[in-house]
C-alpha cells in the first residue's frame, strides 16, 4: 500500500466521499431537514457510481459480460426515483461535472484505487474534481430549498404581521 493512502482513504473509503457525505449531513441538521439532506446524499452518491459504472464499461471494458445491466438499471431507477423524493440536482452543475469526466476520459481514464499502486495526481485531480462538482449539484438546491423555504416563512410572517395592523 502507497505511503499516502492513509489521507485519500479510510477503510478502503475515500475521504472525500466521507467529507461530503458530512456536508450533506451538516446542511440537513442546520436546516432541520435531516431526512431530505440524506435522501439527497444518497442520490449524489448512487447517481455518481451509475455514471462512474458506465464510463468504465464506455472507456475499459466494451462489453457487457462485465458490466451487470440489470444492477445498473435498478440503481438509475432508483436515482430517478430520489430525485424526485428528495432534491433535483443543477443541471448547470450536472453539466460541468459531465465536462470534468469527459475530459477524464479524454486523458485516459486512470483511476486510483485504494492501494494507491501507480498514482495518478492528474487523475485523482480529475476523479475528485468531477466527483466533488456532481455533489455540488445536489447541495447547492438543498441548501437553496433550506434557505427560500426560511425567506417564504418570513414573509408570509411579515405579511401576516401587516394585516393585523
């Protein structure tokens, strides 16, 4: 195992994924929401992995004999079906992670596993990058939702307000 795995992963986890999956959970608690902030966690973590499957299948394997469609199918269905349970993505950002990937894939689509053996910084650069703007998709319009749900509340408070005046 490389001298480094230890600040990329924990457990075989990367701590990035750990560190997002804490923002969401940070966003939920402070807008009292923790259900929705994890719904949402778990349609950015599954809808990056179905997208992650299918550059692997595009770029490594080109056939599906190693690629188990009905899993795939099962958890796109399950994307969708979070996505409209919990919060729709930007598609802004969805499109920018998209355009990270594709230049990922461009370059060679190098992944760096948990043992770290032939280290990759431009690719963990763009592993993480993408990774990190695909969550981005899915917090920025849970804390968006958090914060117009407060200035609706407000309003509807200072308009009540003024008609009892």
């Amino acid at each position: 195992m490389h001298a480094s795995a230890g600040w990329l992963f924990v457990a075989g986890v990367r701590v990035s994924t750990m560190a997002t999956w804490t923002a969401f959970v940070f966003v939920g608690v402070f807008q009292q929401k923790l259900k929705r902030a994890l719904l949402a966690a778990a349609t950015w973590l599954c809808g990056w992995e179905v997208a992650w499957q299918f550059a692997r299948w595009v770029k490594v394997t080109h056939h599906l004999a190693s690629w188990n469609v009905v899993i795939f199918a099962a958890l796109a269905g399950f994307v969708i079906l979070l996505q409209r349970r919990a919060v729709r993505p930007s598609l802004p950002l969805i499109a920018v992670a998209l355009i990270i990937a594709a230049v990922w894939l461009a370059t060679g689509f190098r992944v760096n596993y948990h043992t770290l053996a032939g280290f990759s910084p431009s690719a963990e650069a763009l592993n993480e990058a993408a990774k990190t703007v695909w969550a981005l998709a899915y917090l920025w319009p849970l804390w968006l939702c958090g914060r117009s749900d407060e200035r609706r509340v407000e309003a509807l408070a200072g308009s009540r307000a003024d008609a009892a005046a």
